[in-house]
C-alpha cells in the first residue's frame, strides 16, 4: 500500500510539474486531495477544498464498530481541512458543523449551482402540484445517509392534511422501500407525493423553476 501510495504521489507531482498551476481546487479528503496538497505547499501554491459532504456517515458502509470509524474519520478529514488555504462549503449550516469541528481555516459559502438551461419553462412541472399552497422538493440519491423517512416523517401532517406536495426525484438502491415508506409508515396520501425516477437534467431544472 505505501509503494502504490509513494507511486500515485510520483506520478501526480509530474502531472503538476507539466501543468504549473497556480491554485489546486481539491474535492477529496483522501487519496488524491492530499497528494494534490503535498505538491502545493511545495511549491507555495494555495489550496482550496470544497466539502461536499458529511464522509463519516458512509461509515455504515463499512462492516466494523460504526462509532470509532465515524471518529476516525472525522478526524481524518479535520486535519486535511486545516491543511487547506480556504474551505469551500455549500451552505451556513455546513459551515457551521465544520466550525464546531474545530476547522480553524477559513470557510467560504458557495453554494452549489445549478446550470440554466434554455427552453425550459414552470409549464415543465407536473400540473397536478400547482394548486398546493407549499411546494416541497427532495433532489438527490436514495441512500441511508440521507435520511429521507426523517424528511418524510417530518412532512407527512402537511401532506396528510392536504396543504402540501412533495416532489421526490433521483435515483438509489432504497428508492423502492422509500416509496413503500411514504406510502405505508408515513401514510402519507399518493395525491399529495411524486416520486421521479432517474430525472433528466431539465426536468431537475424544471422542478427547482
């Protein structure tokens, strides 16, 4: 592991070395993101990380102690980010978390866009949902770490009652248990919910219009 890891770190070095770049934009915490780093403080080119997401909840992927991984992790990804010139992170409440995880870099909200797309207008949008007083939209894989039944548990009394419809869209390996979910745990109405399977890039654009 240590020669594969020696080779990779070679091998990036040359790539940079041809490339000369004046900031590295790193979007991992692990493999390549801190080789990228070595080559920068090297060669005094400042780092940027953008933190896309929470790495020690995936976690339970991992068939051992959950807890101590989850700490090892966390840790892990702590001492990178204050390695790094500027973190970049999607929304105030991430920055916050990474805050109380004692980052001392600094930390810049962007959050992540959205690429406009021509021709495609609100008229895209399921008909049925226009009359609902409160929109509600979910947009991402159907994964344990996104803890959808908690988003369902917690909008199901405006659903149930008729104030509400919740758009469900994208793709994932519980996308079949998440709409028994909704349907029979959360009783939630079929009225009041839609669930799109592997949208295309401008029906995303046209829910989020």
């Amino acid at each position: 592991r240590w020669v594969y890891c020696m080779h990779m770190q070679q091998r990036l070095n040359m790539i940079l070395d041809c490339l000369q770049p004046e900031i590295i934009h790193a979007h991992h915490p692990f493999a390549l993101g801190p080789r990228a780093r070595n080559w920068a403080h090297k060669n005094n080119i400042p780092v940027v990380f953008t933190y896309h997401t929470l790495y020690e909840l995936y976690a339970q992927y991992i068939p051992t102690n959950p807890y101590f991984l989850q700490r090892g992790i966390a840790q892990i990804v702590n001492r990178f980010c204050n390695t790094i010139d500027l973190v970049i992170a999607p929304s105030n409440p991430i920055k916050q978390y990474l805050q109380q995880q004692k980052i001392t870099a600094p930390i810049a909200v962007i959050a992540s866009g959205i690429a406009h797309e021509t021709g495609i207008t609100s008229n895209d949008i399921e008909k049925k949902i226009v009359h609902y007083p409160i929109r509600l939209l979910y947009i991402g894989r159907f994964v344990r770490e996104k803890k959808i039944p908690f988003i369902l548990d917690a909008c199901a009394p405006l659903l149930q009652a008729g104030q509400a419809h919740i758009t469900m869209a994208g793709y994932g390996p519980l996308w079949h248990k998440i709409k028994e979910y909704a349907y029979h745990h959360a009783q939630i109405p079929h009225h009041t919910i839609t669930f799109v399977h592997k949208p295309l890039k401008s029906a995303i654009a046209a829910l989020y219009s």
